[in-house]
C-alpha cells in the first residue's frame, strides 16, 4: 500500500500475513486483502471475513489507538450504533515498529457526500449517537486530541489560510473564522466526544448508519466538535433537523462550524499535494461552510 506521510512506514498484504502467522498463528491461513479506508491515521487489511487488521501510519497514532482501546469496550454499551471491537494486539515486528490491532470486521460503506440515499435518516442517527455519547459519565475520562478551544487554534488555521491563498477565497475563510472565534466560550464541564465525525470514520449499510469507527481522537471536550458532521457529511438541507435534535445553542452551532472550518483548513493545506480524495472533503467543507456564513451574514 502506498505512503500517505513523510515519516510512515511501508505495509503491505505481505508484512500483515508475516506479523499474522507470527503472533496470531490460528488466523495464518485467512485471506489478506488491502481495505480502500477513508482514513488517513492508519492502514487497514481485511483479515478473513469476520476480522480487519489496523497498523498506525504515524508513531503519534500508537498512544491514540491504544486509548480507544481502554476506553471503547466502556462506552459501547451506552451507544446506539456499533463501533470497533477488539479481538487481538499485536507487538512490533517484521520491520514494523508499532504496535498494531485486530478488530471484528463491521459491514458498510463510507458515506459520499451528495450520495446519501437517505441523509435525513442518517441526520437523526448521527444526533443519537453525539447525544448519547455526550451523555456517558465523563468521570476520569481523558482530553480529547481536540479538547482545545477554538482560539488555541488561531494560529495554525491562518497558517492554513495563507497557504491556500490563490486556492480558496481566503477573505471569506477569514471573516468567517473571525466570526466563530467571538462565538462564546462553552463554560460547562467537558463532556465525552468522537472528535472526528468524519466521512472515513462513519459506515452506511442499505442507507442506514451502521457503525462509528476510529476514535482516536476521543476524550472530553467541548461537544461543539462532534458538530462537524454537519458540514463534513449532511447535506444543507437537513442540517437544521440535525441541530434541533440536539441540546446545544447558537453559540455551540457556530463553534461547531469554527471547528468544521478549521479542520478543513488544516487538512486542505496538508492533503491537497498528497491525497485528492482528502483535499476534495477538505475543499467541500470549506465551501459548505462559508455558505452557510454567507446565509447567516
């Protein structure tokens, strides 16, 4: 499988059936097959039917996974939809220096963005899960990979800016970024959140949402974040259903499209040299968020 980053590691179907047989010899006879994920954090091999084999791409994808991997079997239960479960750990070897995990194989597809067969289903679902999650006993949880305010940001999202001068209308970008950081602070206690409610970390199957997976960004935040979706995944034309189905306000709604906005940013700059299929999500939620500014202007 080809890099995506300077500094990963190189993986193939050969190396993950080399680290199969040698730790978990009583699957050395399935099948491996290269998974086309939507993510960019980790490499996945399909591992028989039943099983998918995750090895991060980035050392600092390593420590992550291995908190989702506390903290999920304690959250599942309380969530609506199926999310990952661990069926083995695998140690470095064969040349590949992390750590490395096997999961049960969960049925479904990304969602395309303008291929949502039915986005105002997919709508309520996704609120039932930020909700519930957002409702799970935060005690001793960790922060979040985005547990930050949105002016912790500033400086890197204008670094982004500047470097998509020429490529996106940056004066919009700006005035739009502006505008969420004088929305007000969240002054409640962190709650539990996903972080990156991104199309590569949602699957769909026979249009419904089947499962929510990657958490590797989770931990306690501000649940302005899980807002996101709205702009990376729904349609405009359900987002308003979207927002009333959960117990936020206004000032939540515009720190969530801050954070849709930033993100996009960052990723846009980042991805638009090494992966079209990021850069186009990345492009899409920019656009999707500055016409809702324009909207709300």
């Amino acid at each position: 499988m080809s890099t995506l980053h300077a500094d990963e590691p190189r993986v193939d179907a050969v190396l993950v059936r080399r680290l199969i047989a040698q730790q978990f010899p009583q699957w050395a006879e399935l099948p491996v097959e290269a998974v086309a994920s939507g993510g960019t954090s980790n490499v996945m091999y399909r591992l028989g039917e039943d099983m998918v084999v995750r090895l991060p791409r980035r050392s600092g994808s390593v420590d992550e996974v291995a908190k989702e991997d506390v903290w999920l079997p304690r959250l599942a239960p309380s969530l609506p939809v199926p999310v990952p479960v661990l069926l083995g750990e695998g140690l470095p070897a064969e040349g590949y220096p992390w750590r490395w995990t096997v999961y049960r194989w969960i049925e479904g597809e990304n969602p395309v963005v303008g291929r949502i067969a039915e986005p105002g289903a997919l709508a309520t679902a996704l609120a039932e899960f930020v909700v519930a999650l957002q409702g799970i006993d935060p005690a001793d949880g960790p922060p979040s990979y985005r547990g930050e305010s949105l002016k912790e940001r500033d400086a890197e999202t204008r670094e982004a800016l500047a470097d998509l001068r020429g490529v996106i209308d940056t004066d919009a970008a700006a005035a739009a970024w502006e505008a969420a950081l004088r929305a007000p602070e969240r002054t409640g206690p962190p709650v539990w959140i996903h972080a990156d409610l991104q199309p590569g970390n949602l699957l769909i199957s026979r249009g419904r949402l089947s499962a929510v997976i990657d958490f590797e960004c989770l931990g306690l935040g501000d649940p302005a974040v899980d807002l996101i979706v709205a702009w990376y995944v729904l349609p405009a034309g359900v987002r308003d259903a979207f927002r009333a189905a959960l117990p936020l306000d206004d000032a939540a709604w515009a720190r969530g499209r801050g954070w849709a906005l930033s993100i996009a940013l960052m990723e846009l700059s980042y991805y638009r040299n090494k992966d079209p299929r990021m850069a186009t999500v990345a492009r899409h939620v920019v656009d999707e968020v500055l016409a809702d500014a324009a909207r709300t202007a």
